[in-house]
C-alpha cells in the first residue's frame, strides 16, 4: 500500500497517468477511490494524484482537532514526498479549503486553482447558519459506531441528483463502494467536520495570487451555491462555472462536462492565456 510520511502522519496515495502533476484534493470523508469516475478522462492529460486526507481511508486517523491549514500541510507534505515542485490544484468542498489554503500559503507550489463546490468558510459564508448546525447535528447524533444507513442514504440524496439516484448510475455505485470500501473512522469524520466549521479564508482571498477556476453545481444544497459565486468575486480576475441541476457531486455525476471543463482551463493557464473573470461565462450542460 503507497504511503508517504506527511507533517507527522502517513499518507496514502495513488498516481496516475503522466504529464503536468494534477492534485486532486478529496472532500469530507471520501478517500482516493472516491475520485474514480474523474480519474482515467483526466489521467489520459496528467500525472494525476489522489490520496486520503487524515481521518480518510487508508490514511492515518489520529483522535486529536484538525484544521484545514493542518490538512494544507498534509497536503504539502505529500507534494515534497513525491518531490512534485508544482502542481495544478483541484479541490472539491472540504479539499477545495484546503486547497485555498495551500494557495494562499504556498503560492509557489500551485501553478492553477480549481475550486468545486466549496465555500470561504466563516460566519459571514452564504448559508453558514444553516451549515454549522449541520455539523452540530451530525456531531451530536452520530455515535462511534459511524452513521446508519438511514443517515448515509439520506446523504446521498444531497449529492447526486434524483435520476443518477433512480437509475442507480454506475458513478454513483463508484461512489458508495469507495466509501464502503474504506470508510473513515467516526472520529475522522468528526475531526474533519470540526476542522470544516472552523474554516475562514474569506478576508485572505484577495491574496490568492494563482489562476482560479471556481465551479459548482448550481442545485447544491449542502454548500450553498453562493458560496461559488462569493469565492469568484473575491479572488482575483477567477473565473466562475456553475453547472445548472447539478448537486453536490456534480464532478463525480458529469465528469464528461467537468475533466473538459478543467483541461481546458489548465491548458489555456498553461500557454499563457487564461482569461481574466468573466472570460469564460457561468453555464450548464
């Protein structure tokens, strides 16, 4: 099993592919496997690398508080192991914190930002309220013996849209074995769910300095969509895509619309002609 030592835990990761590096940064309790309906369009492109966030899968899983700056570290920690100098940075909801944070404190190292439905974090974060008492709720209910059934099909349902749910789409199948298969611990999860409702980067996103894709699906409901547009206005010259109908998972649902969506962006930041906002107007399927 591929594993590093990072910022004092073990890592585990995958690579994939060859080319420019292409870090993808997985959200809340998912794990490298996770990303599998995105990996083989976008490993045709890139050395692609995945992996499992602390208290994910296959990763080290320590019962201690997390942030996300702690979790950017990690994440640093990888990119030094694998000696990867650059590398183009996807982040989807939780990950797309960490990578604003590794954006933010290692600029150097990103060489482009795409971030997927994912928020500044704070108080001030469209639908925040709403959002903190999610995580109390999930703290307060679920035991240590991790959420029921019941929980995790009701999860679903703020993922995937309701036809990828009645069709029992294969992604969608992807999605619960990769969980199934290696399901964080419940203490990971809380962890990393403390760590999300600690984040705030809203009064730093003005000193993202790298060329920044942000993206969304326009029927999220577990991170407000505005939350995209937000992060597309206060990061400088972003560009914003929001992908209409789509839910939490709409990477994982349409990656035949979103791995374009992002070579295409990384390519034009790679030849030197990326737009600067607006230069690529907000759209659906």
């Amino acid at each position: 099993m591929p594993t590093v030592r990072a910022n004092g835990i073990d890592l585990y990761f995958e690579e994939h592919g060859s080319g420019e590096p292409l870090l993808l940064i997985m959200g809340w309790g998912g794990n490298a496997a996770t990303w599998q309906p995105q990996i083989p369009g976008l490993a045709e492109h890139y050395r692609l690398i995945v992996f499992d966030n602390r208290g994910a899968g296959r990763s080290s899983a320590p019962d201690e508080p997390y942030t996300i700056r702690q979790m950017a570290a990690d994440t640093l920690g990888l990119l030094d192991a694998l000696e990867v100098a650059r590398a183009h940075v996807f982040g989807i909801s939780m990950g797309g914190m960490i990578a604003q944070e590794l954006a933010l404190e290692q600029p150097g190292r990103v060489a482009s930002l795409v971030l997927g439905c994912t928020s500044p974090g704070g108080e001030r974060a469209a639908g925040a309220a709403q959002f903190h008492a999610e995580i109390s709720t999930f703290r307060q209910t679920v035991d240590d013996d991790g959420p029921d059934l019941e929980w995790f099909a009701q999860f679903l349902r703020r993922l995937w849209t309701n036809e990828a749910l009645v069709k029992s789409d294969p992604r969608l199948q992807d999605f619960v074995f990769s969980i199934i298969r290696f399901p964080p611990s419940p203490h990971g999860m809380r962890r990393q769910a403390d760590a999300i409702a600690q984040h705030d980067a809203l009064d730093r996103l003005h000193a993202i300095s790298v060329p920044t894709l942000v993206t969304t699906g326009g029927e999220d409901t577990l991170i407000d969509p505005e939350n995209s547009e937000l992060l597309a206005e206060l990061i400088p010259n972003a560009e914003l895509r929001v992908f209409e109908g789509l839910r939490h998972a709409f990477h994982l649902e349409r990656p035949d619309l979103i791995n374009p969506m992002i070579v295409q962006f990384i390519d034009r930041v790679t030849r030197g002609t990326h737009a600067p906002a607006g230069g690529v107007p907000a759209g659906g399927d």
